[in-house]
C-alpha cells in the first residue's frame, strides 16, 4: 500500500471553530486519516497531521487550503511564529510504497492546482525546489506576511505558482509554501524562565543558519556583546580569533581550519554577496546541520520555549539537541525542564534516544521496546507541560491486528491451540517456543550486567541482550506469520479453472503458495539457531545464579528449530520443484546436525557451572 503524510500548517490556533472546519476535509475522506491537531493560542498556529494514499492526500491537503483561505484572514493575524499565509506551509512526506521524487511531483501538481484555482502565490521548498536558493523554508518565509507586498514585485521572488501581485485576494490568503521532505520532528524544549532572549539565544548557537558573531560579552548571555562587523580589509572569521585581510584569505582559513565553505554558507542561509561585505555581520555557524530553531514565550506554559525542527533526526537527534540545550542553559543560569513533541514523531526517532540514555545510564539497551520508548519519554520529560501517549504521538512503530494469537492472554492462547482446529499448530508453537528462549537469554545478559565487577562481561553480554531482543520480535512475529502462512495457497485453490490457461495459472500461484508455506517454518528453524548461538554466550559468561535459564533457553531454541525443521518437511510434501525440495531438506538437516550437537554444549556448560 502507498501512504503518505501531509503536515499543513495553518495559521489560527485560537479559534477551534475554524479549525475543525479545516480538519472536516479530512475527517469526511475515505482515503486518509487524521492523525493529529496541534493547536498553539501563543503562536496563533495549528498543526494537522494527516496519512494517506497518494491520491487522497492531493485532494484532501487542496481541499484544506482553499477552506484556511475562505476562513483565515491574513491581513488579521497576530502570532509568534513565522508565517506568510493562511496555509503557511504544506509539505508531503513519503511513508511507505512511494519515493521522495514521488511526493516532488505530487507536491508540484497540488501547487500548480492551488496557484490556477485558488489564485494563492505558491513557493517549492525542500527536494520540490526548483532552484537552490528556495530549498531553505526560513528563506522563503524571510519578511513573513507583512513583507510579502515587496518580495512579489521582485523577479527574484516570483512565485512558482499563482500570482505574482498583491491584490484583494493574496492580502486575505498571503502566501503558501508547498514540497516534499523527509520526516520532520516539530520539537520544543522548555526553560524554567519567561526571558525568550535566553531561548533565542539557545536557538541561535543549535540552528544549522547561526548567527551574528559577538563580542564584549562579559557572561554567558551570549545576546549582550556587540555584533562584529566585516571592514574594508578586515575580514573575521566567525568561529575563532583569526582575522584575514581579504575574503579570500578567510575563505580559505575556514576551509582548512573549520571544514566549511564560508561561501556557500554566506550565500545560501543569508544571501550574501561576497564581493561587497563591507559593514555586514559576521555569522557563526550553528552546532547543527539539521536543526532549525527560534526562541519564544508561550503564555499558556507561562514559560520561554526554544522551538526546533529536525529535518534529519538520524543525523541531529532529539538527544543531541536537548543535551546541547540542557548544557547552554546551566551556563546561562536557567534550566530545562522538559520538552514536548508537536504533532507526531517517528517511533524510531524515540528508540534511538532511549538506546542512547540507557548506555550512558550503562544499563543494558536489550529490553522490551517499550521499556526503551519509556526510558526516552522520562529522560526528555515529555510530560512536562502536555500528556504524551504513545499510540497518538508515534507512528511506524510496531502493529499487531487486534486478533493476533500474541495478543491473546495466555490461557486464551493454550485454549485455542488445544481445540479440533489445524491452527494454532505445531509451526506457531515452535515460533513460541525459540521467542521464549530469545527473552530468557536477554534476561541472563540483562541480570550479569551493569553492576559492580561486570565490567569484563559487558561488553559481551550487552550486546547479547541486544540480538536477542531482535530475535524475540522476528520469532513473536512467526507465531501468527506460520497461522497465515497458507493463506496465499488456499487463495491460489479458490482461482477460477474453467480453461487451460486459467488451470495454469492457477497450478503456478499453488505451488508459489506451498513454497511460501515453506519458508515460514524454515525462517523459524534458522532464528531459533541463532538463539541458540547466543544461548551459548549467555550460558559461558551470565552471573551463575542465572545460569540455570540459559539452559532452558537453549532448549527452548532447540524446540524451535526442530519444530520449524518438522513444518518444513510436511509442507514440502506437495511441492512438485524437485531441486526446490532437495535444497530445504539439505538445509534442514545441517541445521538439525550442527545444532543439535551445540544444544547439547550449552546444556553442558550450564550444567557444568550449576555443578
């Protein structure tokens, strides 16, 4: 299936009335689903998230515009957030089944539907842009609303869409900007202050754009000094000391030293002209590439706020900023609080955080993923000013059909296994069995680690509760993956066979699902293995009190194994690919022949030590 996420940014956040006629359109629409609305009284600016086919998503996300620009006035609006129109920004990010070029394209085609039908001046930002200068949000957005008069008179600044003039109907609706972009994390950390100068001031130093270099500053509030200025053969450089006596010369300086192009940054994030700096500020890099940020006061948290975008949150993370934060504000006499997540965030983004806080906790990072996404939500206090609930705040994370066999209680699941019915069998229950010896190794590594004189065995054993977590979720996931694993053959069965090449077809797609049937089971024999392996790990180097379940691990996995070795061979039965058939066979025996031999040497070792 193709999704994709739209995130427009409207700009009312007071009146709930206009919002929820905005959100209607997509509340009515079979094609997506609305995921989250953000509204911000301070900001005068709401947040809609919404998933959905390619197609649904165009439509709705026009739909939306042409309503914010029947019921916002422009002309009107007060907010502490940029903005330049009634919807401010509109990008569309792939999800699954579609590429970034696709949303490019699809972005341009909403754009080009917005500027003719809704005459609304349309600019392309991010990978929709259509030149380099317009990738940039913050520089398109340069001048908001109240400068957009004077950008569309100049041929610099003509619109990729719709109208370049300001009249009645672009003074209502202002300005859009439409394209594509990976996942962004809308992101806040809180302050125990009302002084926005001192989240400015924090913003400024993390933001990927910088800013004006300073000096004079006899504190840390970076804010007082005095701005420094290029001259006519003084030339500074922004990072440190060096001073050249032409551009070239801090050019290169800043090459060598620093590992940028000072031109290029000039050029892209303020516009500069490198051939006539005189009596311009000299700009600072930012600590990050991929972070955007501003500072501002919300009257409803009675607080300072440093409001953040991650464009990239594998590259710059939510830890690297909230740390960065957490240190820049201890210097500056204030503290973090806490922070907030606007709209949604990528359950990945959380996992990696909570890996990160765990280790420097030196707590073992292989534990439920629950337990991890829980570490993450505490160690940035994302409950500080608003709830968090995972299920709404997260998307890409695991998801389970609500009648999933690992959903059942565990008496419910021994009962329905225990009726006159072929499923659950034999294939889930050993799926079951090598899960069991997964979480009983992770729980070995989690018990020998961490604590005082495990230093040796740490770096072994960590890492062993890390894989065995995997393996736990691919084995869970086999329990209801075996139940299903006929589904395309009993599909194929019900083909229609009137005619011969229908009876061809149809004999094909059967045999496609036995092979299938096949594999699932042998998927099952090759992870129980693999737990085995780390079994053996757990059984030589886990505390001797635990010694014991890693043993019972091991012969779990092996339950596994033969139990998906057994699946294998009877649903190869019916496969008439003999070369097919002689491969798995071979492949089942040699698993059965090494493993069962290295069962037996971590039964061994175990019972070794407990002796």
């Amino acid at each position: 299936m193709e999704l994709v996420e739209c995130v427009p940014n409207f700009s009312e956040g007071r009146d709930e009335a206009v919002i929820d006629e905005i959100t209607d359109e997509a509340k009515s629409s079979d094609e997506v689903e609305l995921k989250d609305v953000d509204m911000g009284a301070d900001t005068n600016r709401t947040v809609v998230t919404f998933v959905g086919t390619p197609e649904g998503v165009k439509e709705v996300a026009f739909n939306m515009i042409k309503k914010a620009s029947e019921l916002i006035d422009m002309s009107e609006h007060e907010g502490s957030h940029p903005r330049m129109g009634a919807t401010d920004v509109c990008p569309l990010v792939p999800v699954k089944g579609v590429t970034m070029k696709d949303c490019a394209e699809m972005a341009h085609g909403l754009a080009k539907k917005v500027g003719e039908e809704l005459e609304i001046p349309v600019y392309m930002y991010e990978e929709a842009a259509t030149e380099k200068k317009r990738e940039n949000l913050a520089t398109i957005r340069s001048g908001q609303y109240e400068g957009l008069d004077e950008k569309l008179t100049d041929p610099e600044w003509e619109p990729d869409y719709g109208p370049a003039e300001w009249n009645e109907n672009v003074k209502k609706t202002g300005a859009t900007v439409i394209g594509a972009r990976e996942f962004l994390i809308a992101y806040n950390i809180n302050l125990n202050t009302k002084n926005k100068k001192v989240a400015w001031d924090i913003a400024l130093e993390m933001r990927r754009r910088g800013r004006a270099k300073r000096e004079g500053s006899h504190d840390q509030h970076y804010w007082k000094g005095r701005i420094v200025r290029y001259g006519e053969d003084e030339f500074p450089c922004g990072e440190c000391d060096f001073v050249g006596s032409s551009f070239e010369e801090v050019h290169e300086h800043t090459e060598q030293e620093h590992e940028y192009d000072l031109k290029e940054f000039l050029e892209k994030e303020y516009d500069y002209d490198v051939e006539s700096l005189e009596g311009k500020a000299v700009k600072k890099r930012g600590e990050f590439d991929h972070c955007k940020a501003i500072g501002w006061y919300v009257d409803e948290y009675e607080r300072a706020q440093i409001s953040i975008n991650l464009t990239d949150y594998k590259k710059t993370s939510l830890h690297d900023v909230y740390e960065f934060a957490r240190e820049r504000a201890r210097k500056m006499g204030v503290r973090v609080t806490g922070s907030e997540i606007v709209g949604l965030a990528p359950y990945d983004a959380l996992k990696r955080t909570g890996k990160y806080y765990l280790e420097k906790m030196n707590m073992p990072t292989g534990v439920p993923e629950q337990d991890v996404i829980e570490t993450a939500i505490q160690s940035l206090g994302l409950r500080d000013v608003a709830k968090f609930d995972t299920e709404e705040k997260l998307i890409g994370g695991p998801t389970r059909p609500e009648d999933a066999l690992v959903e059942m209680d565990v008496d419910e699941f021994v009962h329905e296994v225990s009726r006159d019915s072929s499923t659950p069998g034999g294939g889930s229950i050993a799926a079951l069995a090598g899960s069991l010896g997964a979480a009983l190794t992770s729980m070995v590594a989690n018990l020998s680690t961490g604590g005082r004189g495990t230093g040796e065995v740490d770096p072994i054993l960590m890492p062993v509760a890390d894989k065995a977590q995997e393996l736990k979720k691919e084995l869970l996931r086999s329990v209801d993956e075996d139940t299903s694993a006929f589904d395309k053959y009993m599909e194929a069965k019900r083909m229609p066979k009137s005619t011969q090449e229908e009876r061809e077809k149809r004999k094909k797609a059967m045999q496609d699902g036995l092979k299938h049937a096949v594999e699932v089971p042998m998927e099952t024999a090759k992870t129980s293995a693999d737990v085995i392996d780390i079994a053996e790990e757990a059984a030589e180097h886990g505390k001797k009190d635990a010694v014991s379940d890693a043993l019972v691990a091991a012969q779990m996995a092996y339950s596994g194994l033969i139990g998906g070795i057994a699946n294998v061979k009877i649903n190869l039965g019916d496969v008439n690919d003999e070369e097919f058939v002689e491969k798995k066979l071979e492949e089942c025996e040699k698993l059965k022949e090494e493993y069962e031999e290295k069962k037996e040497r971590v039964i061994e070792k175990a019972e070794e030590r407990l002796d």
